[in-house]
C-alpha cells in the first residue's frame, strides 16, 4: 500500500544522521530506536540476570547463607518482572523495529514519535520499579503475579510496582499500535498478507495479543491498589470479593502474556531455518493459521494457571482440555520447521546452532507445559521446581535463544561487519550445554516435591540445586562472550555482503546494502 | 520507480523532544502518585508538578503536529496510519474496561453465589458466613447488622439521574452525527453550533454524575468502601466519567479548532478520531446503565 497520493514536498536528505545525543533522545528513526530498545534489553538482561545468579548462590546449598528471606523474595520477584518486561518484550521490540519496515519495504515505521515515546517510557518505569528496593519494606516481594492479600501486604514498593507496571503497560500498547499500523498501512505494493514475512506474522498477531490483554493488567493492578488505599473490596471477600478472582483476571492478561513471549521467537526460527536448511518454509500458510490459531486459544487457556485453586469441576476441565489444544498448533510449528530441514542443504553458522537449540529446547518445555496441563496431575506438580523448570526451558532456550538467533542473523545487517564465528560457536556451545546443567536438573527437584519461591529447602535436594547453580553461573557468566562479540562486531570486522548469508537468504531485508541505509527504503519497491 | 519526487512518497516525520519529555512527565506523574499515596508529605506536590508537566506535554506535542498538519505535511498515508492507530487505541480501552465489566460479573455470578452457600464452591458461605444471603446489592458479609442484613446504603435508583444522563448522551451522539454531516457538507454554521452542543451535553453529564456521587456519599451511605458493591459501581461509573470529561476537553479542543478554521469536507482525522472516541464512551455508559444501574 503505497501513499501515491501526496500533495506536500519534504527536503529531507535521506541519508544525514542526526548527531549528538539528539539523535538517540529525540530519535524517530526506526533503527535508532530499535537499537535503543536492544541495548536497553541487554542492560535489562544483565541486572535480571544478576538477580538470577543471587539467587542460585543463595539455593546452592540448603539453609540462608546470603540473604534474609523477604530479600530473597523481593530478588525473585524483581527477576521475574525485569527479565520479562524489561529483557525479552523489549527485545522482540527492537527487533521489530529493526526488521519489520526492512521486511515490507517501508522506509520507517508508521508512527516514529509514538514509538519513541514507547521506547523512553522503559527507562523511567525500571527506574520506578528498582527505586522500590530503597523504600521502607525492601522490593516488591509477592512474585510477580501480584496476589492478594500476599502483595497487598507490602511496604512502600507496593505503589511504586503498580505505577511501573502501568508504565510498562502504556509503552507496549503504544509499540503494538505502531507495529500492527506498520504492518497494515506501510506494506510495499505487491506484498499481500500471505507474501508477508513470518516474523512480520508472528508480531503482527503478538501485538493484537499485546492491545487486548495490556489494558486487562492495568485494570487489575488498579483494583489491588484501590483494595490497598481506597478502601474498594475487590478482592477480599469481608466485603462481597474474591481473591481468586484476582487470579482469573490477571491470567487472562497473563496467558496471552507467554505467547506474546514467544510468538516472535517462532517467526525468527521461521526465518532463520529456511535459510540454512536452502529450503523455503514447508507450509507457510500452515504456519500463519497456527500462529493465529495459538493467539486464539491464549484467551481461552488461562486458568490452567490455577488448577489447584479451588475451582468447580467444569472449570477445572474445560482449562485442561482447551490447554491440551493448543499442543496441535504447536506441533504444526515443529513439524513444519523440521520438515523444512528434511533432505535440506545444511550449514550451522551461528543463527542456525541457535535456532536448532531453540527448537529441541522449547520442544522440551512445551512437552512439560503438556503434563502440567493435566489437572490431576498438576496437583502434584502445581508450586514445584517442575513449574519453574517448565517456564524456563520455553523462555531461556525458548525466548532468549530465539532473540540471540534473531542477532545473529541479522548483526552483520545492521553494522554491516561479519562477527566473529569463532566466539560465537564457543558462547553457543557453553550458553547450550551450561543452560542445561542450569533448568534440567529443575525437573527432579520438582518432581521430588521442591516447592518454588523459597531461599532454603530439605538437605535431600541438595545435590541437584549445586549442579543448577554451577550451570547458572556458567551460563550467567557466558553471556559476557555475546557482549564482547556484539562490541567487536560494530567496532569492525569483515565487510557483509548484501546478502550476508548465501544460502536461501530470502526476504527484502537482503535486498538493501549491509549496513542497511538510514532510511531503509525511499521508494517502495516491488514485491512480485 | 525512482523519480525526482521519490521523498514524497513517504512522511517521516522529524525528531522531536515531546516524547522524551512525555516519558519525564509520567515518570514525574507516577512517582508523585506512589508517594502520595505512601503518605509522603511531599507527594502531592510530585503529583501536582506530574499533572502540570503533562498537561503542558499534552498541548505542545498537540500543537506540534496540529501546526505540522495545517502546513500539509501529512499526506493520505499518514492519514490512513493515524486513522488506524486511534481505532486500536480505542480497543485497548474496550478492553480496560472489559476488566472492570469481568469483575462485576464474576462476583454477581459466581464469588456472591459461593459466598452465601450456594452453587459449586458452596463450602466457602458455609463455612465462613453462614448467615450471609449474598443478595444484590451488597457491601459483603462484614456489614452483616444484627438482623443479618447489610442493607446499610442505598442504590442510585435507574430511572433517575442515570436515565437522564442516558438521554444526555444519547443526544450527544445525535449532535456529533449531524455535526460531522454538516462539517462535510461544507455547512461551517451548523457545525459549530452542534459541536458546541455535543461538548455542552458532555459536561453536563460530568456535572449530573458528580452531583450524583455528592448524593451518593453524602445520603445514601455509599462510598467507594461500600463492599463489593461500593467498589464496583464507583470504579466503572468513575472511569467511565473520567473518559467523558476526557472525551469532552478533546471536543472542545477540536471546537476551537473548528472556530479557526481547521478542517475541510474531506480532511478532517482529529474530527472523526474525537467522534469515534464519544461514540465509544457513549458504549461504554449504556453497558452500565443496564449492568450496574438496571440490572
């Protein structure tokens, strides 16, 4: 869709960066502020991740070595909310704004000061959200779903948590306002929605996901601040509520919440698989109705969240069998992405490793997201390690992986350098086998009946919570070789084609210079 | 395609300080909240300096790109993107208040039942409050009086003030229709006329519905601290209010827009996207006129 129809003449040179610090505060470029959200991610990244490394020390053996256990939970609690809403939502952003208008042919995003102002909410709503640690009372510590009355019993954080997560809240409906708009209205002539690019698909479904559940957190963190100062009953049956209704509403936002988390992670693989498989997508149309019909039944799943909650039996079994669905889209993704490899031409750069860990990895959480779905048997597993387990290995090797694969591919397209592969097989090996060591042991402990969120346990889980915490720490500490690849790789490096990889690199983004100019297409060009 | 004109094809709009002030004034506008409502004695005054920072951000940033259209900056594609933005932003408010709505009708239909001994979960009413009916309305079993009643407040009955506001807005809804009739019709006279009466109907609404909580708090015993009831009424009547007292300063903005002359029969986005707006919280009223009043 092309905007023929002009009547205004613009004397923009299309290739002056703005200089200074400007051009990062007031920025409207979309490569400007993709980056910001990348660094920022990668900041974020850091502080949760050091957050995680604390916590292991603390879990390495049994009894408190290192903190009290308000702290521990405010570190928990704090982890959760930073790696989520500061790490991987504004990594998929980033990326977004990187490649989307790359993928269409559009020259920027549909609403550049909008999607600044969606960038430059973050900062300040973490500088909120950390600042609670200094109040009376110590961080957030009710985890990061916020339950009553547990979250309604904190300090001074408590309001600081609540107005960063509305902050947060405001910042995400505004990038997926910018993101479905881009996708919609900024499409090169020629590109029909079924010629669309899947990571542009998988965000375009995220971002309707992100508009319709967003306002639903904001709605129910307002009711936990009015039941804490204002005197309103939501949530405290005295007065007519229900905190268990606190749970249903948050799920509804909080279900569709993991597949915003990792919607965009299945359109990178997507991507990224055909290329060094030399085979197109197996399935593409296939693969777009998946990824909808996942979206669709996120709203539908939510209280498989809380089985063991006391709810009437109908409930309890229409959330198993509507959960149980979703593995039928999901299975399609992984047998499509496995089809695609079939009798392919194989290469494993760097990109490829990622994606192909990504692909057993998340296969394994969500195997283990299919046992938990089954009520009965949840009860054993509901507050366990085994849940811990399950939610790390769909969003580290999951997720994450899937952001570091996405970097890969697409860092010698943005500073125009190839990076060097030697460090990035060795950060692939040891960040693989290192997250292993990490999550699966996870597993046993939770089967062994370890319950979650507490700093100290029985002696007899001793031996499998050393191995997750050397694994955390082997993993924690080889990210820092994905810092120095990234730092060497825009400082210089080999010259990257235009193509980059040479395979079935296919997609507009290959069709511009590496790096990609500033504004990433002047003219639409035509998609055939 | 490449020609000499190849820059129109597109708009970018230029870097800009409004967004990175936008994010300093909530910033300032949140932190103010949470210390005050922390109780700390400089809270209120974070809060007022919050609201002052946005307020200003809100105009300048308007006034940017109200100046940048009247140049003819924007062209049909901008328009479109605009255009699209403003009904997905409406969504989301759909769905802010679908959490609201959500709430009212899990504790009517299966939080109350529960509590008061009936229905699936019926342990909780007996085994907590035996003595608890779990009628609507309620302030919940704390209230419970010597007679097992907690018939300590009144309702705002449906056929009074709510029914008049009803027809306020309503109207209202008429007035903006013929407005926008008129604005493309080139018949500037009526359009002033009824656009003024759209935003004066608006704040009439605001007015009743303040007067309304006035009575409300200060007769019939019912406050936000009335229970579950208290909570719920206030909460969706006080957010539907705020969007109409929002809904109505944008009004009056394009008002003045109008009155100097802005807007012409074919382009007129911040017309329609204000309209689209009214329309939504005239929605959004009858869903609780029938939910919360009526039934």
């Amino acid at each position: 869709m092309a905007h023929a129809d002009t009547h205004a003449a613009h004397d923009h040179d299309h290739d002056h960066k703005p200089s200074g610090i400007g051009r990062w505060l007031f920025a409207t470029n979309h490569k400007d502020i993709g980056t910001l959200y990348l660094l920022f991610a990668l900041l974020m990244f850091f502080i949760g991740g050091a957050m995680a490394l604390a916590i292991r020390a603390e879990l390495y053996k049994p009894g408190l070595q290192f903190f009290d256990p308000g702290f521990y939970n405010s570190l928990l609690t704090s982890h959760a909310l930073v790696m989520i809403f500061g790490a991987v939502m504004p990594a998929f952003v980033g990326l977004a704004n990187w490649m989307i208008p790359l993928q269409i042919g559009a020259p920027d995003m549909a609403l550049p000061r909008m999607n600044n102002y969606s960038f430059w909410i973050l900062p300040f709503a973490f500088t909120l959200l950390l600042s609670s640690f200094f109040t009376a009372g110590g961080g957030p510590a009710g985890g990061w779903t916020l339950y009553p009355p547990l979250s309604l019993q904190a300090g001074d954080s408590f309001p600081l948590t609540i107005f960063a997560i509305h902050m947060m809240g405001a910042s995400s409906i505004m990038g997926a306002i910018n993101v479905i708009v881009t996708i919609m209205n900024m499409r090169a002539p020629g590109m029909t929605l079924l010629k669309l690019p899947l990571f542009c698909w998988t965000w375009l479904i995220t971002a309707y996901l992100l508009i319709a559940v967003m306002p639903v957190l904001a709605g129910a963190v307002t009711m936990l601040l009015t039941d804490h100062y204002f005197g309103t009953s939501f949530f405290n049956p005295a007065g007519g509520g229900d905190p268990v209704m606190f749970q249903h509403i948050f799920w509804f936002f909080g279900h569709p919440e993991v597949y915003i988390l990792i919607l965009p992670a299945f359109g990178i693989v997507s991507e990224i698989i055909p290329t060094f498989a030399r085979k197109p997508l197996f399935g593409y149309d296939a693969m777009v109705y998946a990824t909808a019909s996942i979206a669709f039944l996120s709203f539908i799943v939510w209280a498989h969240h809380m089985f063991t909650v006391g709810m009437p039996l109908a409930g309890e079994m229409f959330f198993m069998l509507s959960t149980m669905l979703i593995a039928i889209p999901t299975g399609v993704k992984v047998f499509n992405w496995t089809a695609t490899m079939w009798k392919g031409s194989m290469t494993f750069e760097p990109p490829m490793l990622f994606a192909l860990a990504f692909l057993f990895l998340f296969t394994i959480g969500g195997f283990s997201g299919l046992m938990l779905a089954i009520a009965p048997a949840d009860f054993q597993y509901q507050d366990t390690y085994f849940v811990v387990a399950h939610f790390h290995y769909v969003l580290v090797p999951g997720a994450v992986f899937a952001i570091m694969a996405a970097v890969y591919y697409w860092l010698p397209k943005w500073t125009g350098h190839m990076y060097n592969m030697r460090l990035a097989n060795w950060h692939f090996w040891v960040s693989t086998v290192s997250v292993n060591v990490l999550f699966f042991p996870q597993h046993f402990l939770g089967l062994a009946g370890m319950p979650r969120r507490i700093p100290d346990y029985s002696t007899q889980f001793t031996d499998w919570n050393m191995v997750s915490s050397v694994g955390g720490f082997v993993f924690g500490f080889s990210q820092i070789l994905f810092v120095i690849l990234i730092w060497q790789c825009v400082r210089g490096g080999a010259k990257a084609t235009d193509k980059v990889w040479d395979g079935l690199s296919h997609g507009l983004e290959w069709t511009v210079p590496s790096p990609a100019p500033y504004h990433s297409f002047d003219t639409p060009p035509e998609v055939h | 395609m490449a020609n000499a004109h190849s820059n129109d094809k597109y708009y970018i709009p230029h870097s800009s300080p409004w967004p990175l002030l936008g994010s300093v004034s909530l910033f300032v506008l949140m932190a103010g909240a949470a210390l005050t409502v922390d109780g700390s004695p400089m809270g209120s005054s974070v809060l007022g300096a919050g609201f002052l920072l946005l307020f200003a951000l809100l105009f300048f940033w308007f006034r940017t790109v109200v100046n940048e259209n009247q140049a003819g900056t924007y062209n049909l594609g901008v328009d479109q993107s605009f255009r699209m933005a403003m009904r997905w932003f409406i969504f989301s408010e759909v769905m802010f208040f679908a959490a609201f709505f959500g709430a009212l009708f899990y504790v009517r239909e299966l939080a109350l039942p529960w509590l008061s001994g009936t229905g699936a979960k019926h342990l909780a009413g007996d085994l907590l409050w035996p003595q608890f009916g779990g009628g609507w309305p309620t302030n919940g079993p704390q209230a419970l009086g010597p007679k097992g009643d907690s018939s300590t407040f009144e309702t705002i009955p449906a056929l009074g003030v709510p029914l008049l506001n009803t027809l306020l807005l309503l109207s209202s809804g008429v007035t903006i229709t013929i407005a926008h009739h008129a604005l493309r019709a080139g018949k500037r006279g009526v359009l002033k006329l009824s656009l003024a009466a759209t935003f004066i109907l608006g704040f009439i609404f605001v007015y009743f519905q303040g007067s309304e909580y006035h009575h409300a708090y200060t007769e019939l015993g019912l406050t936000l601290g009335t229970g579950i009831y208290g909570s719920t009424f206030f909460m969706l009547t006080g957010f539907h209010g705020l969007h109409v007292t929002i809904g109505a300063i944008m009004l009056l903005v394009i008002w003045l827009r109008v009155m100097s002359g802005h807007f012409t029969p074919e382009r007129h986005f911040a017309f329609e996207a204000v309209a689209w707006y009214w329309h939504f919280v005239d929605v959004v009223w009858l869903g609780l006129y029938i939910f919360v009043y009526w039934m």
